[in-house]
C-alpha cells in the first residue's frame, strides 16, 4: 500500500512504461521508415537503419535489466547524435522535420532523466541548429530546388510521427502527473487521520502523566501529614525539628509534581514560580507572625527539567530553611539570582541578612547541600560577612 501511494514509485515506473513503449515504437517505425526510404531509392535508409538497430539494442537492454536509466540515457544521447550527424553530414534535404525531433528528444529527456539532462539537450539542439541555418541550410534548399529531392510524403510521414511522439510524450507525462495528485491527496488523507490518531493518543498520555503527578503529590502529602502526627509524639525539640526538616524535604518534591500537573507542557518546569511557592511554604513553616521576610528573585532559568529541578529544589529548601533557621532571627531579607552561562551552565548567588554562628561541626544540612551540588556537577563557595552568601556554578543536567 505504501509503495502505490508514493508518487516517486509511480513516477519510476512511469518513466520505465514510457521507455519500453517508446522503445517499441522506435522499432517499429524506424524500421517500417528504413525499408520504405530503401524501396525508395533514398539514402535516408542509412540513417534509420541505423536508429532501429539502437532500437532494437535499447529495447534488450530494458527487458533485461527492468531498468529505465540505461535506455533513457542510450536513447536520449542516440537520438541526439543521430539527428546532429543527419543535419551536418546530409546536403540532400532541407531538414525540415529535424527540429521536431529534437523536440521529441527534449521531451523524453526531461521527463525519464531529469531537468539538467534536458536543458542540455536543448541547448545542443539549439547549438546545431544555428550553426545549420548559418552554414548549410541555403545550399541544401538551392540542392532541393534543383533536384527536387525532397518527398513530400515523406515529410508528412515523418511530421505525422514526430507529432505523434510529442503527444503520446504529453499524454504519459500529464497520466503520471494525475496519478501522482490523486494519490498525494489520498496519502495527505491518510497522514492527517494518522495525526488525528497521534494527536489524541497525545492528549490521552498527557493527562494520564498529570493525573499521575497529581497522584504522586497526593501520597506524599499523605507522608506528610503522616509524619507530622508522628512529630506530636517526639519527646525533645530536636527530634521534633529533624522531623520538620525531613516534611519539608518531602514538600519540596511535592510541589514539584504539582507544578507538573497544573501546566502544559509536561517536560519542563517553570524555575521562578516554584520557587516563589517553595519559599513561601518555607517561610509559613519556619517564620512567626512577627517576623517579615522579603524574598527577592532574579532568575534567568526559565525552564528547566525533573532531572535537574529535584536536587535544585531540594538544594533552595535547605539555603532557605537553614537561614530561616539558623540566621534570621527577627526580620530579613533573602536574595536569589540565578543568571545564565555559555553551554547550559548557571550561577546561583544565594544571600540572607542573617548572623550565623559558627559551629566547628558540619551539620547534616551542610552535608547535604554539598551532596546536592555535586549532583548538579557544580562547586559551592560560602561567604560570611553581613550575612551568609553561596557563590554556586551548576549545569543544567537534563
């Protein structure tokens, strides 16, 4: 099915019809026209004896080799060649039926080899010509005149085939043309219920994949809650703050799957917007009624995708709790920029206005930040001076 709807198929095996059927005419009509000028007594027998005998040579090429490339070229350059020679070397005609050949020749050349083959073809014919017409073109008719050596039933036979052969050329090129339409009509049919088809499967997979995410951000929303009950019954407030801690861990990822499902496009994930509800979310858990936190963001991340936006989320959740925590005691200020590098690279400056307290022991939270970091094949470096700042280089890994 899918070889008779392709119109370049149909276009070969039009071009290989044409060459068998051309082919066969040749034969015949060279030669029927080689014994009819040899009864005749004129010497144009030797020229389409000639021609059949390439006929007949084309015409066993193309049955043995079911191949129209050979013969196209053997008969387009043989008939040109015969036709240059009939001109140049016969002073007995006028060759006034020439041209029409020639224009025969152009045709089958443009149609079974190609554009190139046919501008050089005419270019040739048109060569030959001029150089005819400027050389011997009034000698042969001052030759015709006086001998009266042109037949003009023969011209006529020889008009009627060239004729001929113009229209059959024309009728077979506009059948292929045709078919070629009906059937680009009837495969762009079918492409477009096949699209149709994958379009729908699309939608029907993209709500399967949201329905999923939101699924996923349900159960750990359960988790979390799940786990702040345990929390209640945690007996010192350091357990009751690692269990905060790991919720807030556990939301982070959850608000990733929410921001998967409530957007269109399922691959990537807008960095700002997350972030924005991120520190929101971690600013309620962490801040009292009291304090006032300015969040400030620069991103120049747009998008980004799961692989790289899980650590990233992950790595914001503990800069932010940890200076929720740790520095910001009263009211403050925690800036974000996130700015673009050459080769899908980005920096991320991360500040707070807090005051640390230094401790000769790396936290978990540290840890983690450096664990999250490698995993964006990045490096960190912590300043401390009014306030925390990280200087973090990071790929977008996805």
């Amino acid at each position: 099915m899918k070889d008779k709807l392709n119109p370049y198929n149909h276009y070969q095996q039009a071009r290989y019809t044409l060459s068998l059927w051309v082919s066969y005419l040749l034969v015949g009509t060279l030669g029927f026209s080689a014994l009819l000028f040899y009864s005749l007594k004129m010497t144009d027998y030797i020229q389409y004896s000639i021609g059949f005998g390439l006929a007949v040579i084309n015409l066993w090429i193309l049955i043995k080799t079911k191949k129209y490339e050979i013969a196209a070229y053997f008969i387009s350059s043989g008939s040109f060649l015969l036709l240059t020679l009939s001109i140049i070397l016969d002073h007995t005609v006028v060759h006034l039926i020439e041209p029409l050949w020639f224009v025969c020749a152009i045709i089958y050349s443009y149609f079974t080899i190609g554009k190139w083959w046919g501008i050089l073809q005419s270019v040739g014919a048109i060569g030959v010509l001029i150089f005819y017409y400027n050389t011997s073109f009034y000698s042969n008719l001052e030759f015709v005149l006086q001998n009266k050596s042109n037949n003009p039933i023969i011209m006529t036979v020889e008009a009627f085939l060239c004729f001929f052969f113009i229209g059959f050329f024309t009728v077979r090129f506009l059948k292929a043309i045709h078919f070629a339409e009906k059937n680009y009509f009837k495969a762009n049919d079918e492409l477009n219920i096949q699209l149709q088809n994958v379009s729908l499967q699309n939608d029907e997979n993209a709500f399967l994949i949201k329905e999923i995410h939101h699924r996923v951000k349900n159960n750990l929303q359960i988790i979390v809650s799940m786990l702040r009950l345990q929390s209640y019954e945690m007996k010192t407030d350091e357990a009751k703050q690692n269990f905060e801690e790991a919720i807030n861990r556990i939301m982070s990822m959850a608000l990733i799957h929410q921001k998967m499902y409530e957007q269109k496009n399922l691959q990537y994930i807008d960095v700002k917007s997350y972030l924005q509800d991120l520190i929101h979310d971690l600013i309620r858990n962490y801040s009292t009624q009291e304090q006032k936190i300015n969040v400030h963001i620069q991103n120049e991340m747009e998008q980004i995708g799961l692989k790289t936006i899980v650590p990233l989320g992950l790595l914001m959740s503990e800069l932010v709790s940890n200076s929720l925590k740790h520095a910001i005691t009263h009211d403050g200020t925690i800036s974000i920029q996130i700015k673009r590098n050459p080769h899908h690279q980005y920096t991320l400056l991360y500040a707070d206005s807090g005051k640390w307290k230094e401790n000769s022991k790396k936290g978990f939270g540290l840890e983690m930040i450096d664990t999250l970091v490698e995993q964006l094949e990045g490096s960190i470096e912590r300043e401390n001076t009014n306030g925390t700042i990280y200087h973090i280089e990071f790929k977008d890994i996805d």
